[in-house]
C-alpha cells in the first residue's frame, strides 16, 4: 500500500486559551498565508481516513507561538 507522510501545525487540544487565540487568529491567517489555517484538527481527520496503519504524532516546537502543536506521521493504505 502507498505511503502518506504528513507534518502540519494543528490547533491545540489541551490549551484552551492557545486554542481560542489560534481560531481568533485564522481568518486573517488564511488572507496572509495562502490559506493557512491555524484551528483545523488534522491528525483526527487523518485518522478518519480509514488507513490500513497509522503512526501519528502531537509535537511542541519551542518558539513557535501559535503554530504549536504540530502533528506528523505516516498512514499506510
């Protein structure tokens, strides 16, 4: 089965406050940076894709504000 590899900055799930300034901030997010949205949950909509194996991660870059946390990992057809 083909590989999906995918590394992107989520919304936060155990920060509220950090969560409330990320959905604040996305409309103009979207404008500035091509469609960048700051508030999606992609690792749950990853893991709603029905792959075969899913290795998925939830990581903290020190430094990057409101572009934490971010999810990375690999789905297997």
């Amino acid at each position: 089965g083909g590989k999906f590899l995918w590394w992107e900055h989520v919304l936060s799930e155990d920060d509220p406050a950090l969560a409330q300034r990320q959905r604040d901030l996305t409309p103009s997010q979207v404008r500035r940076a091509d469609g960048c949205h700051l508030d999606r949950r992609t690792g749950e909509t990853i893991k709603a894709a029905g792959f075969a194996k899913l290795e998925l991660q939830y990581l903290s870059l020190q430094s990057f504000g409101f572009l934490n946390p971010t999810c990375a990992g690999i789905g297997t057809a």
